[in-house]
C-alpha cells in the first residue's frame, strides 16, 4: 500500500487558486477601509470640538 504524500500548506494555498485569494483579500481591503475611514472621521470631529 502506497502512502500518499500529505499536501503542505503551501500547495494548499496553490491549490485555493488566485479567486479564493483575491476574495479574501478583498474582503480585508474592504474592512480596513472602512475601520480607517471611520477612525479618520472620529478624530477630524474630536478635533473640531
């Protein structure tokens, strides 16, 4: 009986492809985005105040 190599994670990640890749990364862009923007608008109104 032959033993079948186990996949790394790196060819796992190969494996995913660049959609899964570029999904998640999108995902986080869009996150960080909006967690920045609202950081941005909290301190440009303490300011004001």
């Amino acid at each position: 009986m032959h033993q079948k190599r186990q996949p790394t994670s790196k060819d796992h990640v190969i494996f995913l492809g660049t959609g899964e890749i570029n999904f998640q990364l999108s995902q986080t862009l869009s996150c960080v985005f909006f967690i920045s923007e609202k950081v941005y608008r909290n301190r440009v109104f303490s300011s004001k105040s």
